[in-house]
C-alpha cells in the first residue's frame, strides 16, 4: 500500500472512533431516580409533580424548583435553570432529562405532558341518538 492510503485508513479509524465515543457519551438512559443516582450519568426520568409541596421560580437565578416522583413512587427535588414550562401546574407527566448531583435532580431540559381537552368522556353516540 502507499503511504497516501495508509494515511488515509488511519485517518478514517480516528473519525469512526470519534463518533463511536460521541454517540455512546451523549446516549440518554431512560430511567427512575434511583438507576440516575446510581449510575451518575445523564438520565431521562419520568414522573408526577408532586403538587403539595409545591414549586419555587426565582427570577434573579432563573431556576425553577419542584418536587417530583417517579414511577416507583421514589421522590426527589428538581433544579431547572430555566423558565417553567407552560401549564407545569396542570400536567399529568413530567419528563425530566439531567442528572443526580448531591441529591438533587439537575435537569437540563423539561418536558410535560398536556392535560387534553379532546378527549372524550368515554361514550360514544351511536346513529340516531343526540
């Protein structure tokens, strides 16, 4: 082989290799609290906003900070530097993607699930019947 070539697959194994180790670093583990601790890496949680014990916005820092649980009932605060999402109040979900840090859920990104007004109330209308 030439050396042009040669320079050329080495070249091409480094960018694969940097792309592998991109891809498995910024990958994104669906998990509850508990696995987030544990693994201290970047995690998605998914849970409810437990409504009492309330939520804080503080303008000065803008962060935004609730309580929340998850799936398996485990609760843990959550620090948002961020503006509170739209109708936080009235979700029934809340996806929440960061990670542990000293007890408390550092998240980078929240998500929540819209209460929807369309849907029904479970009956349907069958013909003839208004």
């Amino acid at each position: 082989m030439k050396r042009k070539h040669i320079l050329a697959l080495v070249v091409a194994i480094g960018f694969i290799a940097v792309a592998a180790y991109a891809l498995v670093d910024n990958k994104i583990d669906y998990s509850d609290f508990e696995k987030a601790a544990a693994n201290g890496r970047r995690a998605q949680v998914s849970g409810t906003y437990d409504k009492d014990k309330g939520s804080q916005y503080d303008i000065k820092s803008n962060t935004f900070t609730f309580f929340m649980k998850d799936h398996q009932g485990r609760e843990m605060p959550v620090k948002f530097v961020g503006v509170k999402p739209n109708n936080f109040e009235l979700a029934p979900s809340v996806v929440c993607v960061g990670k542990v840090e000293g007890g408390v859920f550092e998240a980078s990104d929240i998500q929540t699930k819209c209460p929807s007004r369309y849907e029904g109330s479970g009956k349907m209308k069958t013909e003839g019947q208004s």
